[in-house]
C-alpha cells in the first residue's frame, strides 16, 4: 500500500494542537474548517482484479456448462418418452394375447420385456423430474414455511396414517423461496423419514429451523434404520441407493432433486445419522434474498 499525505504533513507540528481529527472525504482541516491538507491511499489491486476477472470467467464457463447438460438431460428424457411409450404398450399388447399361448420360456421373456420397459419408463420420468428443477423453477416469493409444511403433511396423509408416524412441527420461518420446490423439497425427507423407519416402530419426525448468521439451518430428524457414514455423500448422487427394490420402494432421485432445490436457493444439505437410532436431515437457506441460480 502506499500512501500520499498532502500538505498537513509537511505543517504537521505546527497543526497538530489545532487537528480536529479524521475527515471522511479525506481533507485534514483544522478546527476552524479550514482545509490544512488531505490524505489518500492507494492500493495496488491489479492482481486482485485479474484473479476476480479469472473466477467470473470460470463461473460463467461453469453456468454455461451446466445449463446445457440441463437442457440435455430435458431434452434426451422427454424425447425418449415417446418411443418408450410404443415399446411399452406393443409388448404390454403381446402378454395379453399370447401369454399360455406360446411355450413357458415365451411367458418369461416377455415378462422381462415388460419389467425392463416399465422400469425405463420410471427413470426417465425422474430424469426428467430431476432436470425440471433447473428449467422449469418458478421465482422466488414470500413463503411461509409453515405453511409448505401444512401441504406436505396433506399429501402425505395416506402414508403418515399408514405408518402411524408422529409428526411435529416447530416454529418456522417465511423466506423467499420457490413455494412448489419447497413442497417437493420437504415431501421428499418426510416421505423417506416414513419409508426408511424400522421394522415395528413408528416413525417419530421433527422438523425445525434455526437461524445461523445469514442462513436458515432446517432440520428433519426421524427414528428409522440410519445410514453408515461412509455414505453420507452418495445418497445425494442421482439413482445411488442403499437397498435394493425388496426392502424398500423406490429410484434413488429423491435426494439428488433436493439437493438440487437447495443449491438453486443458495444452500447446501447434508446428513448425520447413525445406523438403528435414526438420521437428521439438514440443509441451509440464506436469509437474504438470492438470485434465482443461487448467486448473492
Ligand atoms: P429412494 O428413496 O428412491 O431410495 P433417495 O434419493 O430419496 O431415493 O434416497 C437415497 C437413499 O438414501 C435411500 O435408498 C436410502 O438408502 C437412504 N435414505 C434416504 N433417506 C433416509 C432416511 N430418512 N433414513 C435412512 N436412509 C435414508
């Protein structure tokens, strides 16, 4: 850094009993406002600015990628839909007229015919919910938490009742959020806080929220199975689980799309759990209001 000191330097010890101290705009003046000097500083930022020019080029690069994998992702699923669709239903047409009609390893064939093409339609269909996240978010407006959590609590009543599980809701506070991925968001956690819960348990859910600096931290703690540690990470993957179809329901997309509802608000989400005591769901969400790709 270096410094320039006008004037008042120079006359220093004769101003100094007459200096009333610091300026804002810079100017010394002595206690009758009379300008005696002025005082700036300079910085060399050069390299600072070249180091900010570098990252807003990464950043940019990395938004463009991303983007375009989104729109892939749109567009490689909604349009593998139609075809699927044809597959589907012509070998749906065969097990109706000809299961019996052929020898026993026909029947199984085509039993695996139909498996294979219900199960594509079931992932493509979650790709394509996980790309919309990106492409079709709404924008952000005032939401009561609260609220959000009253709407999951309804659509999921067949379940909850099912269960028997015990849901409670603490204080929540309103954002700004996108309302619908904030449903999508906490349905997914609650709807696998119920799913994961132990055998001749019922499932006991707390949702919270508390303030943490400039985020929200909002909690979804439940009494099931838990998770071992080393997979903490790869539940969030898109299609990574756990179990397989016999223990429990399910794709494998419910975390990766609230991962991807969080990141699109500008927070993070995370796990803690131990295996038979139950897991705690966490993720953060600024106070302040975000743009809508998760940038301040
Ligand atoms: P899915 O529920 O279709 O398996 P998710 O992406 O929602 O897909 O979850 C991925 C995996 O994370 C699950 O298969 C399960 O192993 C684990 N998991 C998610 N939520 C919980 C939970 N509340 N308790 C225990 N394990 C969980």
């Amino acid at each position: 850094m270096h410094r320039y000191y006008g004037r008042a330097t120079e006359s220093e010890s004769a101003t100094r009993s007459r200096y009333d101290g610091y300026v804002p705009d810079g100017v010394i003046r002595d206690v009758d406002g009379e300008m005696i000097g002025y005082y700036s500083a300079n910085v060399d930022v050069t390299a600072q600015r070249k180091a900010e020019a570098e990252l807003e080029r990464t950043l940019e690069d990395l938004r463009r990628a991303n983007a375009e994998l989104e729109q892939f992702a749109y567009v490689a699923s909604h349009d593998l839909q139609e075809p699927l669709r044809m597959v589907a239903s012509y070998v749906q047409l065969i097990k109706q007229r000809y299961e019996g009609k052929l020898d026993p390893d026909a029947d199984d064939f085509i039993e695996y015919a139909v498996d294979g093409a219900n199960r594509m339609k079931r992932l493509i269909n979650d790709l394509l919910t996980f790309s919309r996240v990106g492409t079709r978010g709404r924008p952000f407006e005032t939401t009561r938490v609260s609220d959000v959590l009253r709407h999951v609590q309804d659509n999921l009543a067949m379940a909850i009742e099912e269960a028997g599980a015990d849901i409670v809701v603490d204080p929540l506070p309103t954002i700004e959020a996108d309302e619908a991925q904030l449903v999508q968001l906490f349905q997914n956690l609650l709807a696998n806080a119920i799913k994961f819960r132990r055998e001749g348990e019922h499932p006991r859910i707390r949702v919270s929220a508390a303030r943490e600096g400039d985020d929200w931290i909002f909690r979804v703690e439940d009494n099931g199975i838990g998770i071992e540690d080393e997979y903490f990470d790869k539940i969030f993957i898109i299609f990574q689980r756990l179990h397989g179809k016999g223990d429990f329901p399910g794709t494998g997309i419910g975390l990766s799309v609230c991962k991807k509802i969080v990141e699109r608000h500008g927070g993070r989400i995370w796990v803690e759990s131990k295996p038979c005591e139950g897991s705690v769901f966490q993720f953060s969400l600024p106070t302040r209001r975000v743009r809508e790709t998760g940038e301040q």
